[in-house]
C-alpha cells in the first residue's frame, strides 16, 4: 500500500465533512450474513409488491456484480431532522396529517447524489487512477448491511441503522470504487439490549420479530409502496399517518442524541409539518404536483395521495370540515379513491 493510500481515509472523511456528510466509513464490498437474511426475507413474502427487491440476480448482496472490479465502498452518513420539531403533537391532533420527516423536505436523492457526485470528484482529483461510482438508494445496494461493515452503526431491532452518535435521522450514500483504501472496524456491537421500544409502539404490529419487519404490515410500505388498495382490517391502525411513518424512530432511546439538519433543503415545505387532512385532500392534481415538485411525496401519485388521506380522515373527529371533505371527493373518478372515502364516510355516518 502506498503511502498515499495508507493515510488518505482521513482526507476522505474532511472531504465529505465539508460537504454536509456527518459520518464516512470504509469497507470491502462484502455484505456478509446480511444477505441470507434478505434471502430469507424474500421467500418469506414479506416484501410483498416489492418485486424489485428480488431482482437484478445477485447484484443486491454482491456489490461486485453490480459494479465489476470494485475493492472499496464508501459509506456516508448525512442527518436529515430538522429542530424544532413537533412530531408527537401532529400524531395526537387526529385532524393534522402525519408525513414521515425525511419526505417534508427536498427529495434526498437528489441532494445526496449530487453530494457524492462532488464527493467523488473531489477524491479523484487527489487520488488520481481510480474509478468512482456514487449511489444512494438509487440501484440494488445494501446500504444498511455496507454501513454496518464500514462501522457507521448496528441494524437495530427495527430494521434501521442505528449509531450512539446520532439515532436513525439519517440518510445513507455509497461509492464504489477500484482503489485498494485502508479499512475501518465494522460496527459489531448491538446495543438495542433488551429494549423493544420500536416492536412494541408499531401501530400496526408489523414487526414478526426483532429485526424482522413484514413490509406487508408497515405504514410505509401501505402509504408509498402499495399501489392498489390498503388492507380493510389495518385503516383503522394507521391513523393520521398519510405518508410513510417514523413511529419506531420516535420511540427509539437512541434518538435523543440524534443531530439536527444543517441542510436547508431538509426544512419543511409548503407547511406539511402542520396541515390539516382536509386541506390536503381538497388539493388538485395541479396542486399537488406543483406543491410536491422536487420532493420524495410524488412517488405515490396524486391517486396515492388522495387514498392515504381518506384513510386519515376516516380515523379522524367527525367534524364538519372532514365530513365535508370527504363528501367532496365521493364521485372522484378513481375507484381506487372512491372506495376508501365511501369506508371512510361509513364510519363516521354509521359508526362502522
């Protein structure tokens, strides 16, 4: 190993400290145990219509047969909550709409894949003769598993990446790369103990165990994931939770030393930390698209969108402006909204 090699993760990590990175980690691209795990997973059929998640052959468990050559990855950490933050207080007011936090901002995508773009650049331009490939969320990556082995934190009970340093408020990125970088220790300590905080608060109990979540069960996967319509017996469960869900992050100890954001495209926009349901649901398609442009909301469509929320006005107070939103969509010419307005309007009409 060269010199140059020997001493440059420590560059690494002031390079991308610079760019808004919280944490950089180093590993072979090796996912271990972790992927029998998704194996089994998937033939369990909890990731339901994820279908995706068993594609692209081997390339998900095996970095190397999704970028050939590649000897190192770069794991980074970048903090995504935002202070002062109300969350608990938006749960409890059954008429305000719950959006999971990580999605009231700019689509983290774009930001991040920018940031490892420049990050990558920046790197070559010092440690020249090498290859660079950045991905964050964006192919058949095993982020959680590579930050783990690159000692960024331990997979908690609640399936998310967990660190003393900074909870789970965070996002993660990777570059896979040729060049022969030093190592850093894997994460190997669990410290989620004995604690089941996370199992326990799941609304709609979608954890079969810990460690082990069914995707089919989970808000997230119910409100941005799940295309057709959701599951009559879990409506009632979800609350007013209409994009995604961070009830196990909330109730997770670890994040009391979460980091605030010091991104400003990470702050809330167009007030979706505070709306109420009704508001929302009386958006237009227009609306809608220019009020979500730029943010991860869109991947559930303005049809999504409508549905999720009828759900949340069906579980909120019989109150004339819920009613009354609801009464305004009972001829949308989407079955899909249709049907969940109609269930929604029957329990606050009958009770049911």
């Amino acid at each position: 190993m060269t010199p140059a090699l020997k001493d440059f993760p420590s560059r690494i990590r002031q390079l991308a400290q610079d760019l808004g990175f919280s944490d950089v980690g180093i590993t072979r691209p090796d996912t271990g145990v972790h992927a029998e795990r998704l194996q089994q997973w998937l033939d369990n059929g909890m990731h339901g219509e994820m279908a995706w998640m068993g594609d692209h052959g081997d390339k998900r468990y095996t970095p190397t047969s999704l970028v050939p050559g590649t000897e190192r990855i770069i794991s980074v950490r970048m903090d995504y909550r935002w202070s002062p933050d109300n969350p608990q207080g938006v749960l409890q007011d059954r008429e305000k709409a719950y959006v999971t936090r990580y999605a009231l901002g700019r689509d983290y995508h774009k930001l991040i894949r920018k940031r490892l773009a420049k990050l990558a650049k920046a790197i070559d331009q010092e440690l020249e003769g090498y290859d660079y490939r950045a991905f964050t969320d964006s192919a058949p990556v095993m982020e959680k598993a590579l930050a783990q082995r690159a000692g960024l934190g331990w997979i908690g009970k609640n399936t998310l990446l967990l660190t003393p340093k900074a909870g789970s408020w965070f996002f993660l990125g990777e570059i896979f790369t040729n060049a022969p970088l030093p190592l850093t220790e894997p994460f190997e300590k669990d410290h989620c103990g004995t604690c089941s905080a996370c199992l326990d608060t799941c609304p709609t109990n979608a954890f079969a165990g810990p460690y082990v979540l069914d995707a089919r069960r989970c808000i997230s996967y119910l409100t941005i994931e799940l295309k057709g319509s959701i599951p009559e017996e879990l409506r009632p469960l979800m609350g007013n939770r209409v994009f995604g869900c961070d009830d196990c992050q909330l109730a997770c100890p670890w994040n009391r030393f979460s980091k605030p954001t010091q991104e400003d495209d990470f702050q809330p926009r167009n007030d979706l930390d505070n709306s109420t349901l009704a508001e929302l649901f009386m958006w237009t398609e227009e609306e809608f698209l220019k009020r979500t442009e730029g943010s991860a909301i869109r991947r559930t469509g303005y049809e999504g969108w409508l549905r999720n929320i009828a759900v949340g006005l069906g579980n909120a107070p019989s109150t004339i402006p819920v009613i009354e939103a609801l009464k305004a969509r009972s001829n949308h010419p989407s079955e899909l909204v249709r049907e969940h307005v109609q269930w929604a309007l029957k329990r606050h009409l009958t009770g049911a």
